[in-house]
C-alpha cells in the first residue's frame, strides 16, 4: 500500500481494549458498554478486505499478478490500489493504459468489477491515495470547503462510472510528510463528512487506511470524528519495524517482545495498536486488522548473530519477483525457505516468525501467525482483516496450498471461536505477550473465550468486592480479580509471571513490584 515508514518514534500508552483486553478501572464500564460486541452482531465469518497492488501485472515470470489470478471468493471486499488526486479536487489515473480500455489499454478496472459476475456477494471498492501520491495534495483539498465537495461529488460519480461499490481513502498521512500539522488532523474529519453525505445519497461505501500505531495515529487523526463518517477502518498494523532502523525487528508482531524496554519499543505491535484505536473511540466493529502478506528484510552486521534486534546494517536483498530492497513478499519468503534452505525460526514473545540465511535476515507473517492474529480479530471482537497484498501470497502454491496465507485467514475467521459471554465484565486479560489463564462458568449454549473468568457471586473469603477495578491478590502476586459491583471475577496469570498494577496486565516478575 506504500504503507512504510509510518513506525518513527512512537509514544507508549497503557493498552485498552474493548471487553476483551486491558483496560483501566475507570474506563472499563464506559468502554465495554459502548464497544460489547459479539460475532453474531454482524455479518459471519468477518470481513476479508483485499488490496490488490495492480502494478504486479508488471511483475516477471512467476511473480505477475493479473486480475486473472484473482479468486474472488477468498475476499469479501477487494480493493483497486491506486487512483491519485489532483488538487484541483478530481480523481487522477495513475496507469491510463492498465487501468482502462481506451487507446487499447489493457482495461485492469473493467476487468476488476467484473469479479462480482462470478461472485454476485463481493464488493470492491478504489483506494486513493498511498504512500507515493504523499500529503500535500490530500491537504490542498481538505482546506478547501468547495474542493472537498469537488472531490466528494467526482469520487462518488466515478465509482459509478466504473463500477466500484466505494472509494477507500488512503492518505499517508494527514499533519505528516508535507502535509499541514495544523490543520490536516480536523480537515480530514470535514473530508469525510463531505464524501460519506455524498456516498450514502448514492448508496456507496466509505472506508479508509490509516496509520495503526499511536504516535503517527495521534499526529494523524481524530479517531473518533473520522470513525463517524466510515463504514470501516483498515488499521495498517504493519511496517512497524524494519530497515531503516538499526537492529531486526518483527514487521508486525502481536505483541511486545522482550527486547521492547522503552515505552516507544513496546507501542510497536499490534496489540498496543488496537487497544489505542478503542480507547480513542474508534468502534472494535468497524475495525479491520491490516495483516501483512510480505516481510521487512535485513542485511546482518554479523552473520552469527541472527535474533530478534540482532546488528543491521541496512535493507536485505531485493527478492526475485517484487525488485524491492528491504521488502520481501510472502511468496518469495517461501520459496527461500523450501528451496534455498533458509533457516526458520519462530519469536514466542511476539507471536511471529522470522528466517535468515548466511547475512540476510526477514520477519514476516506465516499460516501459524495469521491463524494467532485471526483468533486475535475475534477476541477483540473486530470487523474483519485487511490483507496487503493479495498478488504477494503463495497464490501459485508453489510452496504447498495455493494462497496459504489467504486461505488460512479465511478458515481462521469462517469457524467462530466466540459467541457470547455471560457477562459484560472482561473475559480475558491481554497481556503485550502472554495470555493469562483462569476458568469460567458460562450457560448452556455459550462457548468461553480462551481465557475467561471465574465468577464468584458468593462469599469469596478474605477478598470482597467493594468497588469496580482490578485488584492484585495480597498474599500472591500471580493472582488478580476483576470487582463488577459485588461479583469477584478471579484470574490466574500464566506461571512464573505477575500481575503488573502499573499496567493491569500480567508481566515478568522483574518489573512488577511486588
């Protein structure tokens, strides 16, 4: 998506999710009232949002991605990468001659829409912007009342035109590159407003891209004027690390790791991520986990020290089919482990794999990561997943099944692993890396989530409820409860680890104090 870049100097917040995650005492019944949701609530299995990056047709061998290649029933959306705009507010075409059919183009947009002949349930939608058509043009048109009304009615007339359900703004990013810090945080809400009054005349969908972790996200948006006037959110939950720092790094851990000391450090996962994006206002139900189909690639300082934040001195090589330096996709990544005998290892911290051979280094996402970030997706109680990109999938299954990535997002959405609770009190504590366990009793019909609570409605003993919090347990450190009104829901954090009151969450006993 030209999603780079965006993983500079983040701030450290505590976490907050909706009903299933960390949150503070003071936040919980606000939060989990306005954010309770369960999967019946909206369409099953979730949303599948795909980008495609239509600039693969170019690719060589077996790297070209066409809209032939397209299966349409993996996706629940699919999303045409890129349109550009003119700060004149009108839509531009990138590509004239892939995109359309004049002057004997090879017609890439008709033959996108034409998906939904096969697959009457698919959506698809255009993206403007990315990273290479940069800020200041978004910024130029926001300013301007009659140029966002421009754009509104030129959006909304083209998608009709060529036959797109919606437009997907993706402006990288408001207040950043050259863009107006001043400004461009509230004109994008105006933005949106402009297009969503003119969309939902025209029954078109409205959605956007935006930057995940806190630091660019605070900078960028104001979360909940701009989840207002969108159908849904694509968190771009990846680029979190890679080349242009120091040291290897994950592209988009679930967690924080070990090595993550700093509160910048630990912001740097898509856990914090999410959590941010709830406690900010932003609905858990519109929100669509980015999931990376592709690597951040490393050249090793010393080819013997090859871990998590091991010495980097720059991008890996570029990969055969994408000509990236740094930027690895997941079908080349594949190909260098069942071919070249790359060495794979898998960060338990950060619930992510990575691979390395002799001084090149990459950290990716494989099946077993995606099926964690989908368990993930559920458990917060999300909309769905955002895939950049679908043409950087094994779609030729030359590693095993064909688009393994794709379709393990999907059998890991189709079959629900959560229904309802029986409560509205968190049934689980998400920690940056560890998941705490403790038993639950649910009714008949109702299936726990995986670490759920223990509800106590009669006399506890020593413990007794006498306000709404969380509270460590006196005599043992790896004990907490949950207080709602006078139940007692009791947890057990995961052993050898205690219950962190400065961040309500469960952590190594060397930075708890205890």
């Amino acid at each position: 998506m030209g999603h780079m870049f965006y993983g500079f100097g983040r701030t450290f917040t505590l976490a907050s999710v909706s009903n299933n995650g960390v949150l503070p005492v003071l936040e919980f019944q606000d939060l989990a009232q306005k954010n309770q949701v369960t999967l019946q609530s909206r369409f099953a299995p979730g949303n599948i949002v795909c980008y495609y990056g239509t600039w693969a047709t170019y690719r060589n061998g077996a790297g070209r991605f066409a809209v032939e290649h397209i299966d349409p029933f993996l996706c629940t959306h699919l999303i045409y990468a890129f349109v550009g705009i003119h700060q004149n507010g009108t839509i531009s075409i990138l590509d004239p001659w892939l995109d359309l059919e004049d002057n004997w183009g090879l017609g890439t947009m008709r033959k996108f829409n034409d998906l939904k002949l096969v697959n009457p349930k698919l959506k698809t939608l255009v993206a403007i912007g990315g990273w290479n058509e940069g800020s200041l043009k978004f910024s130029t048109v926001a300013q301007s009342p009659a140029l966002r009304l421009r754009l509104a009615k030129d959006a909304a007339k083209f998608c009709e035109r060529m036959g797109f359900d919606g437009l997907d703004v993706d402006w990288e990013y408001p207040g950043q590159r050259d863009g107006d810090p001043s400004v461009d945080r509230e004109n994008f809400v105006e933005l949106l407003l402009d297009l969503k009054q003119e969309f939902s005349n025209r029954g078109l969908l409205l959605t956007a891209a935006v930057a995940a972790a806190e630091n660019s996200a605070a900078i960028s948006y104001n979360i909940s004027g701009i989840s207002t006037h969108l159908d849904f959110i694509n968190l771009i939950a990846y680029d979190l690390h890679g080349p242009w720092e120091s040291v290897t790094g994950q592209n988009a851990p679930l967690y924080a790791g070990l090595n993550d000391k700093t509160e910048v450090q630990r912001q740097l996962n898509v856990q914090a991520s999410v959590s941010y994006w709830i406690r900010q206002g932003a609905p858990a139900e519109k929100l669509n986990l980015g999931v990376a189909f592709y690597g951040r690639s490393f050249t090793l300082r010393n080819a013997g020290d090859n871990g998590i934040g091991a010495p980097a001195g720059g991008p890996g090589r570029a990969g055969p089919y994408t000509y990236e330096s740094g930027f690895l996709g997941y079908n080349e990544i594949c190909e260098k482990l069942q071919f070249e005998k790359w060495n794979h290892c898998w960060d338990n911290e950060q619930q992510a794999p990575y691979a390395y051979s002799a001084n090149q280094w990459v950290g990716y996402d494989d099946p077993e990561s995606i099926t964690l970030k989908a368990n993930f997706i559920k458990r917060y109680g999300l909309a769905g997943a955002m895939v950049w990109s679908i043409e950087t999938d094994d779609f030729h299954g030359k590693c095993g099944e064909r688009f393994a990535l794709l379709s393990t997002l999907n059998k890991g959405l189709e079959h629900d692993e959560v229904t309802s609770t029986t409560t509205n009190a968190p049934t689980t504590i998400s920690t940056s890396t560890h998941h705490p366990e403790s038993t639950t009793t649910t009714e008949e019909g109702t299936t726990s989530i995986w670490a759920s609570t223990s509800t106590t409605t009669e006399d506890p003993g020593p413990i007794k409820c006498v306000e709404t919090g969380y509270f460590r347990d006196p005599e043992d450190c790896s004990k907490f409860y949950f207080c709602e009104g006078a139940t007692l829901h009791s947890f057990q954090c995961p052993a050898g680890l205690y219950f962190d009151l400065s961040i309500l969450s469960c952590n190594y006993p060397e930075r708890v104090e205890c």
